[in-house]
C-alpha cells in the first residue's frame, strides 16, 4: 500500500532518534566541516531539466570536494536511467521515477541494499498565453483538456468564459504549441491532463506529444519564442522561463492557483508514494487531482537515482557526500536561483536525509 510523505517522515523520524548514523551537516557540501576530504570520481547523467541546477550543485560540491572530479552528461532522462542500469554511470537523474522493468534491472547492479530514488528537484509547468487584453486568466482543468485536445478552438468559448466571469474574451482562435521533442516536462504536463481531466484528455501520459494538431516546438525555449511571437497562443513550459508572459491560474478543488514554489513543493510532500518499492526508493505519484489550495499541481518532479550500496568505498562517499549538499537548503537554493525549481519543504528533506545516511559501501 502506497503512503504519502507524511508517513514516510513518521518512519524516518523514528529510526533518526533510535541510530547513530554520523549524518553530516545538511548545510555543507562536503559534508560538515569536519568531514574528510574525498577523491575519485563522480559520473551521472540523464535528465536535461536538471542541468542549470546540476551546474550549481556541481559548483557548491567541488568547493568543499575538489578533490571529487565530477561529471554530468544532459543527455536525457531515459538515457540516464538506460547508463545507470548497464552500469555505466554512478547515478542518473530522471524526469520519471524507475518503472517496475527499470527498477528490477538497476536492482541487479546495486544488490540485495537495492536502489534510492530521491525527488530533490521539483519545478512548476506553467501554462502560459499571449492574448492581448487579457492579463489574468483562470483555467479548470477540463478546460486545459479541451484546449490542448482541440475541442476548444477560440478564446471566447464559453468553457473559458465561464471560468472567467468578469473578463472580456476576444473571438481570436487559439493557438496551442506543445513541444516538439521527446521531453519530460510533456510527461508531466500529459499525467496531470490525464489524471485530472481524464473525461476529456483520453490519451496515456508520454514524452512525445500524442495529437498532430497545434504548433511543434523543441525545447523550453522554443515553447516560450512560439507563445511570444503569435497571437492567441497558449502552451506549457518551466514556470521559471515564462518571462512576460501571462500565466494561468489552474483550478484546483474550488480555487484557482497560480504556480509557485512553495504550492508545486506541497503538492509533491503531500503525494503518496509508489507502492510496493523499496525502504530508501521515495518516488511520488504526484496528487494531480488535489484539492488544496496551497498546492499546484502541474508539476515536474526529478529525481537522481542510485545505489544504496556502492562497491568501493571512495565512490560511496562521493555519491553520499554530494547528495547531500544536494538535498540541503544550501544546496536547494542554488538550484532555485539558477534553475528557479522548487526548494523542497523540510519535511521532504527529513525523509531524504534518512536515504542519504543509508548510503554507503558493500559489506
């Protein structure tokens, strides 16, 4: 049976106050200012999402490890999961958690200790417009549905109008853009239509866009040049990358919410986990349906994937050195400020602490 944040929390919090694991300072990158200064390397890839704020993690790590050579190769999230399972990387980061195939195939590279799976960066997908006159602009989800579905086509249809009582809405058509490329923040984007307007988005949530309808666009950057140079256009990217841009308020429950960080990181602390994983595996499935005003819901969870047990000594230190700093506020908010994610809350960041004290070297 799955179980939310909380009740991982109540567990972690437990075996905190029974073991004396040496847990570092989860303010320092190197793992409190008396921890021993550590060589090798550290190898990942994986999720392209993550790069702006892997720089930064990179930086605060190898400030206080500079002994550790560390390297990240964006190559994709399904790449970096592929890497990680064939060995050939020290952990991956991911715009999707492990499925069961992928979790049995990491498990026989990390033995009986088996695989962690933190979610230490969580970014709101907007949904962003250019509509002149309109500078607010509230959307149900079933609206959002019908929108990027092609069953509504102009911006003064009276699903949207009735989201918007008060506002005056042009007869201009709408122009949806959906991203071009296999992408993780499209994942995310489909499992929220799916999962909370699944009346009218009927398809399964996927990397790769699943109508021929709309405007293609590769990247983040292209949605956001799409959206900005035509009229009456609408799609989903980083909140971060929105620029000036107007934003949709999404409905949730009886509200209308506005992407934040603090509402996208809420929504993650309050989603259950996947059942049936592992005591360190923490990976969500995010409450897209939720019906609390202080959570957003479209959101992009990332996570970095490894070993609870590594072979060598000196690895399973790096790796545990630099989650770490990662999971730490330092550590979150140079990826907030680089990258604009969302510093997860600290009662995530107890359950983390919990996975990233278990990691170390095959007895």
């Amino acid at each position: 049976m799955s179980a939310s944040f909380a009740a991982v929390l109540a567990t972690a919090a437990c075996g905190a106050s029974n073991e004396d694991t040496g847990s570092s300072d989860s303010g320092s990158a190197g793992g409190g200012s008396s921890a021993a200064e550590l060589s090798g390397d550290l190898v990942g890839a994986g999720s392209s999402a993550q790069q702006a704020a892997m720089t930064a993690w990179q930086a605060g790590f190898n400030t206080a490890q500079p002994g550790v050579t560390f390297s990240y190769d964006p190559a994709g999230s399904g790449a970096g999961r592929d890497q990680f399972i064939a060995g050939g990387v020290d952990f991956a980061g991911s715009d999707a958690a492990l499925d069961d195939e992928e979790l049995a195939g990491a498990t026989e590279v990390c033995g009986d200790a088996g695989v962690f799976e933190l979610p230490n960066y969580i970014s709101a997908i907007a949904v962003v417009y250019n509509l002149d006159g309109v500078d607010d602009l509230n959307l149900a989800p079933a609206t959002v549905a019908g929108i990027f579905n092609g069953s509504i086509t102009t911006w003064n249809d009276p699903a949207i109008a009735a989201d918007n009582p008060d506002a005056t809405l042009p007869s201009t058509a709408i122009s949806p853009v959906h991203r071009g490329d296999d992408s993780g923040t499209t994942t995310n984007f489909t499992d929220y239509l799916s999962k909370a307007a699944g009346d009218v988005w009927t398809y399964e949530p996927d990397g790769e866009w699943p109508l021929q309808s709309g405007e293609a666009a590769n990247g983040t950057s292209g949605v956001i040049d799409a959206v900005t140079n035509g009229a009456g256009t609408i799609g989903y990217a980083d909140e971060s990358q929105a620029g000036d841009l107007g934003i949709a308020a999404i409905g949730v429950g009886s509200e209308f919410v506005a992407p934040s960080p603090e509402a996208a990181a809420a929504v993650v602390a309050n989603s259950e986990t996947v059942p049936g994983r592992g005591e360190y595996d923490l990976a969500v499935e995010v409450n897209r349906a939720t019906t609390s005003a202080d959570e957003y819901p479209i959101v992009l969870v990332s996570y970095h994937i490894g070993c609870v047990q590594y072979e060598d000594q000196a690895k399973a230190d790096a790796v545990k050195a630099f989650e770490q700093y990662v999971i730490s506020e330092d550590g979150q908010q140079a990826a907030a400020d680089a990258a604009g994610s969302s510093p997860i809350t600290d009662e995530a960041r107890t359950a983390a602490q919990t996975v990233v004290d278990a990691i170390t070297v095959r007895g």
